[in-house]
C-alpha cells in the first residue's frame, strides 16, 4: 500500500511526464474525499488534481489501490476508459500506465458536478446517462468477459476465505441469484462492452446537463441490460419511474427485457455488498466503513429478493 506522500509523489511525476507539462510548476492535493459510504468514491484509486501553478490549468490523476487488486482488472477499465473518451462519453484521458496503475484524464471541475440522486430527478438526465452507457456498449470488445452472476460465486468463495462478516440469510441470497442465473443459462443473450457500475457517483454532469462516465474499474463484456438494471436500481426506488426510463431507453423491449435488467439489479447489490465485506476483512485502511457500505447493498438486496414481485420478475425475463 502506498502512503500519502507517495502517491503524491507519483501524481507529480504522471504528470511532468505528460508533453507539454515537465517545466512547469506543480502542485499535487487530493481531488475528492474518499468515502466507502454510500457512494464508494475514491476507494478503488486515490484521486489527486494536479494544478500548474501559474495559469491554473490542473489534471485529474487517479493511482489504483492495491485493495482493488482482486476485483478489478486494471488493463480492461485503462482501456475502457480510454474508449469511453474517444467516443465523448467519458472524460480525455491523457495517459494510462498499467504497470504503475495509474490513469491521468482531463479534469471536468468547474462547471462539472459528480452525480447525485437530485439530478436523476430530471429525465433528461436519466435519457443522457442511459444514452451514454449504450454508445459505450457500442464501442468494441473488451478482453475481460465476466458477467454478474459468475462474480458473485467468485466474490462468494472469496469472502468465505477472508472470514469477511456476512449477513445470517447470505447463502438465502446467493441461491435465490444463482437459480436467476441458472435461468439464464440458455437464454441468447449478445454480450457487448458495459459499463459496469450503475453508482450515480460515476457520472459527471455538466451545469447544461451534458454526462460523462467515469470510473470504468468493473467495465466487461456481459449482457448490456445488466448495465441497465445496475444503474436503475441505483436511480430509482420505485419500479414505475424505473420501468419509464426503461421503456424510454429500450422502446421496442418488453417486459421480459425489463424484467431481465431488473433482475440484474439486484444481483448487482448482492455483488458489491460481497466486494465490501471482503475489502472490509482484507484492507489495512481501517479507517473507512467498508462494511456499511456492504451492509446498505445486502439490504437492498435482501429487501427485493424476499419482495414477492422478485418470483415474478424471475418468471418473466424470459
């Protein structure tokens, strides 16, 4: 684990590397507070901005954590990154060094805002962040391939192996995922490149209502209403505001497709809680609550599996 001057250290360095920037004065400071809860921003790569010092001009310059290691393939989401801002959906990204695990982009500051529920309020900004996932979908393989549901046995089998803390009814919900992804099995489903993360907190929002996608850490190639479901379980608590921006987005699917995605979301919460629990057991950065973050996605995960629309929702996605 790298410390704090260290990582300042190679931000600065990331950067004078850059052409145009190794004469220049440099100032390094975190970009954002890292926070597990709720949002888990900033936890799988410390966030710095660089800033010229004299005409202000500064970089976003993301180091990835060594926690991330075991659930985040750096070389797929460098490339996805990298994707998503030749395509304009994602922030310019300046250099993506593998080896070192560090990613330096455009800094979206002013007049940029990380996204939050309010904004989700605004239909135009659901359209344009739907809109933006499947540009990216789009875009060309990936080399990573790895849906949901073969994650959460991965993740299982690794919080079990860690003696991460996990909720009494956690085989309850890994069997009531499993049999959906059992479900699925046969179904003819065309994989393409997802996003990966339906956190709002990886989305930028322009003051003219302008989205971004950042943080490409879980981007593969999977089943793209999986990207779809993840994000609507996050931007909406209620199914008739999640079912408009489904049908806005997918016109011309039914309710097996909507069902499907919504299926997706909950497998999604029962993966990320998995991911918490098992940094939560491994991480040296004790001072983060890793495990309520965990804690909030098998909640959620837990209330819609045990909701009696989840047996009908697992009937009808296909």
């Amino acid at each position: 684990m790298r410390g704090f001057e260290e990582e300042r250290t190679l931000a600065l360095a990331s950067v004078a590397a850059l052409p145009g920037w190794s004469d220049r004065r440099l100032q390094a400071e975190p970009a954002i507070p890292v926070l597990a809860s709720p949002s888990w921003r900033g936890i799988d790569g410390a966030p710095w901005r660089v800033r010229d010092m004299e005409n202000g001009g500064s970089l976003f310059v993301k180091i990835m954590d060594a926690d991330a290691a075991f659930y985040i393939d750096v070389a797929t989401a460098f490339l996805a990154a990298r994707r998503a801002a030749d395509i304009g959906v994602g922030p310019r990204v300046l250099a993506a060094d593998v080896a070192s695990g560090v990613l330096v982009m455009e800094d979206l500051n002013q007049g940029w805002r990380v996204g939050g529920l309010e904004r989700l309020l605004d239909p135009a900004i659901v359209d344009a962040a739907l809109a933006a996932r499947a540009a990216f979908g789009a875009s060309g393989p990936l080399p990573k391939t790895a849906g949901v549901f073969d994650e959460i046995e991965r993740f299982y089998a690794d919080a079990k192996t860690a003696g991460a803390q996990l909720p009494s009814d956690i085989e309850f919900l890994v069997e009531e995922l499993r049999f959906a992804g059992a479900a699925l099995n046969g179904a003819e489903i065309e994989k393409a490149p997802i996003h990966g993360d339906g956190n709002v907190s990886n989305l930028l929002i322009s003051d003219a209502g302008e989205v971004r996608l950042i943080d490409f850490d879980r981007a593969t190639m999977a089943d793209p209403l999986e990207d779809v479901g993840s994000f609507l379980a996050e931007a909406f608590e209620q199914e008739p505001e999640a079912r408009a921006a489904f049908s806005r987005h997918c016109p011309g699917l039914g309710d097996a497709a909507f069902n499907r995605a919504r299926v997706y979301g909950v497998a999604d919460d029962l993966r990320c809680g998995l991911i918490g629990a098992v940094v939560a057991a491994k991480s040296p950065r004790k001072t983060h609550e890793f495990y309520k973050f965990a804690s909030w996605r098998f909640l959620r995960c837990r209330m819609a599996a045990r909701a009696p629309r989840f047996g009908e929702q697992l009937r009808g996605m296909i």
